[in-house]
C-alpha cells in the first residue's frame, strides 16, 4: 500500500481482523455486483468506500423516479440514466482508487457465466427468483462464493452460500456442506413487487450493508456461520436461522 492508502484506509488498519494483510486482500480481490437497486445501492457504496480493488457492477436498468426513495446510490440528475452509469459515476466519487467495470445490461448465459468467472466473489441484489436461481448455477459451477439477499415489504434477508476451498469455516464443516441458493428456495416463493408491495427504505440499507459486511468477510476469509439473517422492519430487529446443503440439491449435489 502506499502513503495514500495507509491514510485512507487507516480505520481498517487498526482493527486486528483486518489489518494490513486484509486490506491488502481487499485492494487485490474482484467483486460482482448484480443489480443496483436498494440492496446494490449500500453494499456498492461500502465495498468501494472499502477499497475493494475492483468491483464489477451490472444493471440493465435505467434510474427512475421512483427508485430514488431507497437507492441511494442514485441522485435525482440521474433519472433516466443507467443504473451501472449512474452508480460508476457516484461510486468514483466516493473512491476513485478501485477500478469500475460497467455492465448496463441483464447478464444472462454466457455473458452471466463469464462475469462470474472473472471475479472472487458476486453479490446478488437482484429482485426475482428466476435471476437469483441463475446466478447461484454460474456461481455453484464456477465455483464462486455467493452473498445473496433480498428486501421487500418491512421483510429482508440476507445470507453466504457456496463457500469454497481455502475459506475459513466456523466449526468441523467442509466446504462441501455450505449449501447454494436452490438448497435453501428449491421452489419459488410468493413473490412481491416493491412496486405493489412497497419496501421500507432504511431496510434496503440495512441488508445492503449486512450483505457488504458479509462479503468482506468472506474475501478476508474469515469464519462464518452458515445462516440465513433475516431484518423484521417493524421493529428493527435481526434472527437468524441454520441452513443446510441438500445432499440431493439439483444444482449443487453433482459438483459437490
């Protein structure tokens, strides 16, 4: 690192599960982004604001009015922009030491198989079932960790999947046993538009930066229990609940 890194990160230095080793870990590690709504908008801000040295952000959005409410990451000048645009913009700003890769589109097959192939570590912020089953398959046979999360409503949730070999565990489990997305939600749930349902706008930060904070952790490769975290916003409470990988998953069994 250099002077200005050792000034900039200093906080990050002076704390004994980071140090300079791990802040040297995050100025090398490479991070996916997928979408840059509420849950995109803080675990982007504080993973740059981190020094994350790259970090790869993908939307295929444009910024809308109504966004602006929770993605904070967005500013009203940005109406009409596109997210990935949009979030560089302010991103850079904030940190203009990591490097910024834009994707202002829906990563899908090849194109979503090749993003994640190029980086340690994929957030997915996504607001759907159907994305999130798919990047936990580019994930589970790349094997790439996962920190996924969603909010809706005063409800959100947040949790790591699909740890690898050579990360820390709490515990006698193996890598093996961390499950994948399909593990935990092999079938749909009800699923709720923020734009019928609504969402409470601190939620969104809240679990964006649960699901930033996760993510740091794996990278610094860190323990962590294999849990799903779950945000109630009527009272700004957390729980949490123990999952488990199915031995019989569809997605993950055959390359476990």
């Amino acid at each position: 690192m250099n002077d200005r890194q050792l000034q900039r990160y200093a906080r990050h230095l002076l704390l004994e599960a980071v140090g300079i080793e791990g802040q040297e870990r995050l100025l090398a590690a490479r991070v996916l982004i997928l979408g840059l709504g509420g849950l995109g908008s803080p675990a982007a801000m504080y993973l740059a604001a981190a020094g994350i040295g790259t970090l790869v952000l993908a939307d295929g959005d444009h910024v809308d009015l109504t966004n602006l409410q929770r993605q904070i990451v967005h500013q009203e000048r940005s109406v009409g922009m596109p997210k990935a645009i949009s979030a560089g913009q302010s991103l850079q700003a904030l940190n203009p030491e990591p490097h910024y890769v834009l994707i202002d589109e829906k990563l899908e097959g090849k194109a979503l198989a090749h993003a994640v192939g190029s980086v340690d570590l994929v957030l997915d912020c996504s607001d759907n079932f159907a994305t999130r089953q798919a990047v936990n398959s580019a994930c589970v046979g790349l094997g790439v960790p996962l920190v996924s999360a969603s909010a809706v409503g005063l409800d959100g949730q947040c949790m790591v999947l699909n740890l690898q070999p050579g990360i820390d565990t709490s515990g006698p489990s193996h890598h093996r046993d961390w499950a994948c997305y399909h593990c935990v939600f092999p079938q749909a749930p009800e699923e709720v538009a923020c734009a019928t349902m609504g969402v409470f706008s601190p939620l969104t930060g809240m679990v964006g930066c649960m699901q930033a904070g996760l993510a740091i952790r794996v990278l610094l490769q860190q323990a962590l229990p294999q849990v799903l975290l779950m945000v109630d916003g009527r009272n700004m409470s957390t729980s949490s609940m123990r999952i488990r990988r199915d031995p019989d998953c569809a997605v993950c069994a055959k390359h476990a």
